[in-house]
C-alpha cells in the first residue's frame, strides 16, 4: 500500500527562487516541478478494468481510447466529490490512474471486479513542464518532435531519449498541466528522476526556466487558472460513504483537513458536487455510475456554480494594518497564500462569502497574484449570483475572532486570460 516514506525526495522545497518569481514563470517562460510524484499511482489491468471505471467515475470512460486520458472525477451517492484524478488508457484492458491512494483499491475491493491493481506509488515520478516554452525545453530534452502530441494525449518517448542512459523502463510523454498554459508531463521510474529532472533542467537554461516550489504549486497556481483541487479548495465526500470511512480507518489512510476560515468547523459545508466547481460539462448521464440520480436531479439548474473573486485591495491593506495598531488583530494574511499543509495534515481554508448579510456561497483557496497585482479566491456561489461585476463581501477571520468583511468582486473565470493549452497551436513553435 501507499508508502509515503518512499516519496520524500520528491516534496518539493517551500520556494526555489522566490514567489513572485515563479509565479511568472508560466506566463514568460516556463516551470518544472517534481511536487506530482507524491500522487498515488495505480495501474489497473483485467477484464473489467473499463467496467470498474465507468461505474465509479461521472465520466464515460468508454470514450478514452488507447493513448488518451480524461480528469477522473469520483462522487458519492450525494453526487459529491470523493476523489479525482487523471486516467490514462494504454491498452483495451489496461489504465494507469494518477490520484490520491485511497480510490482505487477501494473500487476494487468493494466491487469485485476481475482486475488487478499494482500499487506504483513512489516507484514513478512525474514532472511537468508548463509555460510558453515548454514544448521547446521538452524536445530538447528528449531530442524528439512532440509537436503532433495533442492535448491530453500520451506516448512513450521515442528513441531520441536514450542518449539520457534511463535504467527503469521507457519514459512517457503526456500534454497535460495545471497552469492553464501550454504543458506537458513526463513520468518515468523513480531511479532515473535525477538524471531526466537534471536534463530537463539542461534543456530549460536557454529558455527561462524555472524550478517552481511547492508554494506556488498548491497555493498559487491552481486558484489562478482556475483548476479546483481537494484539500486547497474543498473536501473529499468520504463522509457520505460508510464503506469508504471504514476502508480508509482499516488501511490507514484516513486524511482529514484541519479546518480553517469563517465557514466553519462543519467539514460537510466544504463537500462540493462538479456542478459547484465547473465541472458540470465533465458528467456524462449516458451511463450509470455511483451518484448519478443524485446529479441527473441537478443537472438542468445546478444550485451552485463557481466563480474568480477579485478582493478589494483597501479591505486587505486594513487587514494588514490591524497588526499595527492598538486593540484586537485581524487574523494574519499570510502572503501570498496560507499553507496547505502543517506538520504532515492538510490544512483546508474556506470562508462566508456574504451578501446583505446573507451566506450565498464559499471562497476557497485565496492567493496573492503578483502577476495581476490582486486578491484572488475561487468563490463556490448561489447560481443567480455567478454574473461578472456581482458585489459580495468574504467574511475574513475565524471565528470568535476579530473578523472583518472585506469586499469583492465576480470576475471571469479562469480568471488567467492567457491562451489555454486545449486550444495552443503548436505549429508555430519551432521544431528543434
């Protein structure tokens, strides 16, 4: 099972750099960070791998042909969110799934398919390149033409690659990445992670490239371009499942956040449905799967939709300067994000997002954009409340503390306005 021990040398350091910098980096250049290899990593072969699959995913995973992948999106009979990750298909009856430990095996355990499910955690790593250039730092690296590997496509690398001397097996190539921008990743066996991360590292010098810490990774990115992800923005469902908790206490690998923020110390108020976090487009009611009366019920009017909160800039300096005068402090901003995890537990912060004095919704995962010069939160909203220029306030500070309301603002979402990678045309990036 999940060993975390084994992953260590690949938490990546708080910053590398420094924030601001990094931040920029997908935007000018490009990034390379090793943070993904923590992931649980699961291959799932058999006769009823795809049945196994599309009875526990919201997704049609009957869709994904060999060589192709989709974000894995795992609900409760409630409709909400008790995992999600990435699934790649590499054979007719062959998966590799890239999500957090506890999904898979549970799926499989509890069902009874004809499957067999090989625990790769911490024998894989996975990098990504994301930024303008990375398609550019990637050939170089790999010394091979990319540019026909559409998005959310994957393939081995090709024999260009040898010349880096890999031990562990064939090296993959997928283009996927949380920046927004173009991306790509590449897994291989963990004991050829420091001879690919120092070449990839090589290939990037003459394009910019930066090593992007776990800061900005977790705190930064995913708000930015607006790819919500449990433990940052929300909480996995697990309490809507028995089957799921009891699972979880026998294996060990129960992971309950500590619950920070106005909204409360109700770790259900934190549960989200795809609808409430944009993915709504991803459910597909062509096929039954866990969950699905649940979401088919919401489908034509979901409740909640999610939205980019730009803060007001005046609110937050006055949350600052409470720390410089006397009487009671607002609760400390931490720039330019809070930290995710203390002490090895998730730390999940979620505030009231008010208007006339009544909770419409949530923020989540407020981050400091130095590329932007603004506040920002995803804001998990009211439906008729999701129109751009829509005025609300979030209630800042825990509570029994010195709160204060700080307002804001509905603005585009994803709120990074940059090319996103589905739509990159490659072509006009020279082939090296």
């Amino acid at each position: 099972m999940f060993d975390e021990s084994r992953l260590n040398m690949f938490l990546a350091p708080r910053e590398i750099t420094n924030w601001q910098d990094e931040q920029l980096s997908w935007k000018t250049s490009c990034f390379l960070h090793a943070g993904l290899s923590v992931s649980g990593t699961f291959r799932v072969t058999g006769p009823d791998a795809e049945r196994m699959f599309s009875d526990i995913a919201v997704n049609n995973v009957a869709r994904v042909r060999v060589g192709a992948s989709t974000h894995l999106i795992m609900c409760s009979d409630r409709g909400r969110i008790m995992g999600h990750g990435m699934l790649l298909r590499e054979g007719e009856q062959r998966f590799l799934t890239v999500v957090h430990p506890m999904h898979v095996p549970y799926a499989a355990e509890s069902g009874k398919y004809d499957v067999e499910v090989e625990d790769l955690s911490g024998t894989r790593f996975i990098f990504q390149v994301a930024g303008p250039r990375s398609l550019e730092v990637i050939e170089a690296a790999l010394r091979e033409d990319l540019h026909d590997l559409r998005f959310l496509r994957h393939r081995p690398a090709g024999p260009g690659s040898r010349h880096l001397g890999v031990t562990g097996g064939e090296l993959s190539v997928i283009r996927l990445g949380m920046s927004g921008t173009l991306a790509y990743e590449v897994h291989g066996a963990v004991e050829d992670a420091a001879v690919v991360y120092e070449a990839l590292m090589a290939a990037g010098e003459p394009f910019g490239i930066r090593a992007l810490g776990s800061s900005v990774y977790l705190n930064a990115l995913h708000t930015e371009t607006g790819f919500p992800n449990e433990y940052i923005h929300f909480a996995p469902a697990f309490g809507d499942d028995p089957g799921m908790m009891d699972f979880l206490n026998r294996t060990g690998l129960l992971m309950l956040p500590a619950l920070h923020g106005s909204l409360g110390d109700d770790l259900a108020d934190r549960y989200v449905t795809p609808y409430d976090v944009g993915w709504g487009h991803m459910v597909k009611l062509d096929h039954d799967f866990k969950g699905r009366a649940a979401l088919e019920a919401i489908a034509g009017a979901p409740p909640r939709g999610l939205v980019t909160l730009v803060w007001n800039p005046d609110d937050v300096l006055e949350v600052g300067r409470s720390l410089y005068e006397p009487g009671a402090a607002r609760t400390f901003m931490r720039m330019p994000a809070d930290d995710r995890i203390q002490g090895g537990v998730p730390r999940l912060y979620n505030d009231q997002v008010l208007r006339g004095g009544a909770v419409v919704g949530m923020s989540t995962g407020r981050m400091y954009s130095w590329y932007y010069r603004e506040m920002l939160s995803l804001g998990v909203l009211d439906s008729e409340l999701t129109a751009p220029g829509t005025e609300v306030t979030v209630l800042w500070g825990e509570p029994g503390t010195h709160q204060k309301e700080i307002r804001a603002v509905v603005a585009r979402y994803p709120y990074l306005d940059l090319e996103r990678n589905e739509k990159v045309d490659v072509s006009a990036i020279p082939t090296l």
